[in-house]
C-alpha cells in the first residue's frame, strides 16, 4: 500500500493505492498535487487570478471562452441547481461573501436585511447561459459563481482520472473528507469506509464499499459560525439569502462522480428533510439524510441508499 497526502482547497487530501508488487515508478504525489493545483487555478472563489475570478469579474454579457475542466463544472453545476429548482445555486457567491464565508473574510453577526436583499439582486444561475459545442458561457454582468459546493469532489474526480492514466486502478482518494474508491485493498476486500454520524448524534454506523463509488457529505458542524445562541451554517437557501435552518445535521450521497455527490450533498441540505427526501426518491439518489429534532436525531435512507447499504 502507498499512501501520499498534501494539501489543497483550504483543505487536506490524501490518496492510498493498492500497487503491483513492482511498486510505483512515477512521482505520482506530484501528478496528484498538479491535478489538483489545476482545479484551483480555474475554479477557486479565492484566487483573484483564477479564470472562475476572471469570469465573475467581467461586467457585460459577452461570451467567455472556459477551459473545458471549468466548463465541465458550470454545466453540471447548472443541472444540479435546474435538479433542485435552485436550492444548489453555483452563483452566489455575493451571498457567500456577505454571510462571510468567502474570500472577503469572517463575521460574527448576521448581516443587516437590506445588504442580503442586495446580494440577491441579480443572483442566481439563471443568469448563466452556456454553449457547449464553443465551450463558452456568459452571465448578465452581475452574477458570481461560487464553486465551493462542487470542486471538491470534481477535485476527487479528477485525481482519479490522473491516476486510471497512470495505470493505477486500485486506490481511495479523498479530498476535505470527500472520497472515491476505486478497484479492490491489496487483501482484495473493496475500499470499506464508515459513515460516522455527526458528533453528538448516537446512530448506528454505516458502512459501504465504495467500489467505483463516490461518497460526500455536508454538515452543519463543518463550517458555521454562532450569534446569540444560534447557529449559522455555511450552506445558503438562495430562496431566502440565510443560512440554511432546516435541522439538517448531515446529508451524504453515494454517487459513481464525486463531483455529483458534493453537489447534491449541498442541494438537499438547503431543501431539508421532508423536500430533500422527494428530490432523492425522484431523482433516484441514494442519500442519508440525518436531522435533527425535538426527540433526538432522525435518519433517513433513500431507496438507492437502502440498495447500496444492503
Ligand atoms: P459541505 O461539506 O458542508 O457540503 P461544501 O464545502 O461542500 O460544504 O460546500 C459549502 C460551500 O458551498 C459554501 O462555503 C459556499 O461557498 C457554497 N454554497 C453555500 N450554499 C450553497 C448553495 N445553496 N448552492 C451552492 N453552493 C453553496
Ligand atoms: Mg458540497
């Protein structure tokens, strides 16, 4: 087994692979590393340089070429929002920064109503057209994208497909705690992982194989910040401009793209239990969607989840 790690996106990755006897010739933690590092040189919200900056900076609606790993988030980043009928939205990040969960820096009190209204003026990624055949998009000179709910598992996505290039077809990535698994363990077992439930919550604990699978999950207790008692998470219901508060405590998806699995993740945290669960059984996600309430937590499998768990 090799394990290598380092660090991207705010956050850590690491990568084991199950080698040939012979070993591993090529410098493969670098190869991961520039995989990565290429995904935050288009996408990062951050990174005043990026082409996902250059793109939001443009204040007309004149077509902009995109480097197709870009394009390939936009556009599913789209489908997923037109999925969720905009509950993830990949184009708030005027929001994102005012709740102070962006580049422009923390806050420790919710911001004053009108300067919400105003982040949500000409929000939203209806305000995003498309070509693909000229891998190009547009915006109406308003919009900002936030990729923060999707690059991750792209990130994942595309160390995978560095490492299939290489020859490599047994190994676990994970990226922030999102993760694919991919062929057998040396002892030929499929990559087992855990699905812990949040702290504080007692549940039985998970466990899939995650064999040409992607798992990622969002939680209120991963990013949030607390102002006289309550709780003000990192995921934004563009329907109302705050914070989501709909006692989701995690949300997990199982899904072949871990690009797909973060988004969803998203998606079905801002919709809550009960419309979070009809968009999975519709759309045939399998999720576990863990809320909290009056009498303790509640889970809930989705019938793809109930499949997959079997
Ligand atoms: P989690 O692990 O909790 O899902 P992620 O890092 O995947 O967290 O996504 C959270 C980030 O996504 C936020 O910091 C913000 O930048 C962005 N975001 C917040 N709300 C939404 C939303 N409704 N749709 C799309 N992206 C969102
Ligand atoms: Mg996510």
């Amino acid at each position: 087994m090799f394990a290598y790690h380092g660090e991207t996106m705010g956050t850590t990755w690491s990568v084991r692979i199950a080698a040939p006897s012979g070993g591993i010739s090529q410098p493969i933690g670098a190869g991961i590393q520039s995989a990565l590092d290429r995904v935050v040189t288009q996408m990062s919200h951050w990174d005043q340089a990026s082409d996902l900056c250059r793109f939001n900076r443009v204040r007309s609606d004149a077509w902009q070429s995109l480097p197709i790993e870009f394009f390939t988030v936009l556009e599913a980043a789209l489908a997923v929002a037109h999925e969720s009928e905009g509950a993830f939205d990949p184009a708030l990040g005027a929001l994102v920064d005012l709740w102070g969960f962006g580049p422009a820096g923390t806050r420790a009190a919710p911001p004053a109503p009108d300067a919400i209204a105003q982040a949500r003026d000409g929000l939203g990624w209806r305000a995003i057209a498309i070509d693909r055949r000229g891998l190009r998009a547009r915006h109406d000179g308003s919009a900002t994208l936030d990729f923060s709910g999707i690059a991750k598992g792209f990130g994942v996505d595309q160390v995978a497909d560095y490492l299939i290039g290489q020859g490599i077809l047994h190994f676990l990535v994970e990226v922030g705690g999102e993760l694919r698994g991919c062929g057998l363990k040396p002892d030929g077992q499929p990559w087992w992982v855990d699905l812990e439930a949040p702290p504080g919550i007692t549940l039985p604990v998970n466990r899939v194989a995650l064999h040409q699978l992607s798992v990622a999950t969002s939680g209120d207790y991963r990013r949030h910040f607390e102002h006289e008692g309550a709780r003000y998470a990192h995921s934004i219901d563009p329907r109302t401009g705050w914070p989501v508060n709909a006692g989701m405590a995690s949300v997990t998806v199982l899904h072949p793209s871990c690009m797909m699995a973060d988004a969803y993740a998203t998606a079905l945290t801002v919709l809550g239990l009960d419309q979070g669960c009809a968009l999975a059984e519709r759309l045939d996600i399998a999720a576990i969607l863990v809320a909290r309430g009056d009498k303790g937590a509640r889970e809930w499998l989705s019938p793809a989840a109930m499949r997959m768990l079997d």
